[in-house]
C-alpha cells in the first residue's frame, strides 16, 4: 500500500503524493532527512526516489522507507528501511 511517494532529482523539490495530508504516520517514524543521512553515509550513488509505505511484515503493521538508488557504475538498487529504526532490511539490484 504506496502511502507516500517522493521523487529526489539533484536541483528538484520534493514532490509528494495527493494523499500526505491524510497519512496517519506516527511520531517515532525517522525523517526524511535522517533516512538520507544513513543511506549517504552506506551507499554511494544518486537518489531517485524515496517512498514511505506501510506493510504487514510477518503479520505485524510496520512502516518502511523505499530508496531507489542509482550507483556511479549505472546500476540500480532497491534499499528497504524500517522506516523508524533506519534499520537496512533489504537491497537488492
């Protein structure tokens, strides 16, 4: 369930999706800011874009952040974040 998406451009602005305003999403959920921090200080390359979405993760409601990361070798990685912790929960390419 896709409840907030961000495109991240260099020179762009942060575009969010028309339902933000009717997220319910919890004080404890890390921001964006600290979310980028983390994934500059593990991976290399240029962001593409970030999602937020809640999903059920072994049968409990959970908040993740989506990263779509593009390396200086060309590839793309998928990074997935427990969206409170910043815990890396997976990456794949």
């Amino acid at each position: 369930m896709l409840v907030l998406s961000t495109a991240l451009t260099f020179g762009a602005s942060l575009v969010f999706a028309d339902d933000v305003r009717d997220m319910q999403v919890p004080d404890e959920v890390a921001s964006l800011r600290d979310l980028l921090a983390v994934v500059d200080k593990t991976h290399q390359g240029r962001i593409l874009e970030v999602e937020m979405e809640q999903e059920n993760v072994d049968g409990k409601e959970m908040w993740l952040y989506e990263v779509k990361l593009l390396t200086r070798k060309g590839k793309v990685y998928e990074l997935e974040y427990n969206a409170i912790t910043l815990e890396l929960l997976k990456a794949d390419h």
